[in-house]
C-alpha cells in the first residue's frame, strides 16, 4: 500500500515519518508487522506526535470541523494538546460541551 494509506491506517502523520518510510510501499506483511510489533520511531511518534488532525480531534475531545473552524487544523505535539487541556480556551471548551450534548445518548437516562 502506498505510504499515505500505511500512515492513514497506523494513525500517524506521514511528514513525520522517517524517510524511507514515506518512500516506500508498504505491504500488507508489513503493515501486520508494524501493528504487531511497532519499530521505535512508530512508538515514539504514536507517544509524542505530531499527531494527525482525526487524532488531535480526538485526543482533545471535539471535531475536525471545530479544529478547523479555530484554526487549529494543523498537526500537534502530545504536549501541545496536553497544554490545550490543561488551560482550555473559551473555543475548546466549548466545542468539547457541543460535541458531548450532541453524541447519542447524551442527555438520556438509559438506566
């Protein structure tokens, strides 16, 4: 598979990644191997980042659209968006409320 979809798959930022990575295919043996047993460049970039923009949404609790929106649609640092938690703008705050009022189930009592 082409390195953008390895990376797409791995959860990573392909820019990130070393070189020969980025300049390869990526064949499904392969690809197993990096899940399976992952080499210490893919360990250290799934801990530290730069991190994907689905991954960044995630990790800080809201959406891509709101990333965008606060022009915050780049890749970031572990420690980037551990800073982001720690002292949430007005934005994120209120994108991370919009998204838990807005997930099924929210607000329902299915006990």
């Amino acid at each position: 598979m082409k390195p953008q979809t390895a990376a797409k798959k791995l959860n990573i930022y392909l820019p990130a990644t070393p070189q020969e990575f980025q300049d390869s295919t990526v064949s499904h043996d392969e690809f197993v191997a990096l899940q399976s047993d992952p080499p210490q460049w893919l360990q250290d970039l799934r801990r530290e980042g730069p991190h994907p923009r689905p991954e960044v949404a995630r990790k800080l609790g809201i959406t891509i659209t709101a990333l965008k929106a606060n022009d915050m649609d780049k890749p970031l640092t572990t420690a980037d968006i551990k800073a982001l938690l720690e002292n949430q703008p007005e934005w994120l705050r209120s994108a991370r409320s919009s998204l838990a009022e807005n997930r099924p189930g929210a607000g329902t009592d299915e006990s």
